[in-house]
C-alpha cells in the first residue's frame, strides 16, 4: 500500500497578547466557534513544532499560552509576513508566466 499525506487539517488559534492565544477568532467570535483549516501538504513546510506544550491559560474558553522561545519565533515569522506574502504573489506570477509561455509552443 502507498499512501500520502494530501490535506493537513489544523485548529486556527489567534494571538491576543504577548504569548496567549484564543481559540475563538475574531472572525467567528459572533457564534463562539472555533476555526479550523486545511492546508495542502507543500505548505506544511511552513508549520514548525512547538518546542514546549502550551500552558493553558482558560480550561473554559481553551486559551493557550506558547513558551517564551515559541513567542519570539511566533513574533520572527509574524514579522516576516510581508515577505512572505510578496514572494507568495511572485511564485504565482511566475508561474502564470510559466504557464503562459508553455500555452504560446502547443500547437
């Protein structure tokens, strides 16, 4: 048997200060759930492992609170976002390009 990993489903949590995250989102805090995410197998290049479990802050509203080195990685990779977002529209531009330019030979 072969198999492969397609589809990666993660809980979405966001940051609300310093190293404290909620579960419930700004985007679906009108109904009190949580958010979760799929995300294909070559963006998961982009998860990084925790280098401690979290401490959980609120057993009712599930807040975590990361370790002080999870934070500053949080915060390099927060910070890093706009780079990431600009290479993001460049790899999809090129790729167009790519794709443009392989349509303009078939014949």
């Amino acid at each position: 048997m072969i198999t492969s990993i397609t589809y990666i489903a993660v809980q979405i949590y966001e940051n609300l200060h310093l190293g404290q995250f909620c579960p419930v989102t700004e985007a679906t805090s009108r109904f009190q759930t949580c958010q979760f995410a799929l995300l294909p197998s070559p963006s998961t290049a982009f998860l990084t492992l925790l280098s401690q479990a979290p401490n959980v802050v609120n057993t009712h509203a599930g807040m975590l609170e990361v370790h002080f080195d999870d934070l500053q990685r949080f915060i390099a990779v927060s910070d890093g976002l706009p780079r990431f977002q600009e290479a993001a529209k460049l790899f999809k531009r090129r790729t167009k390009q790519n794709e443009e330019e392989n349509h303009d030979y078939d014949y």
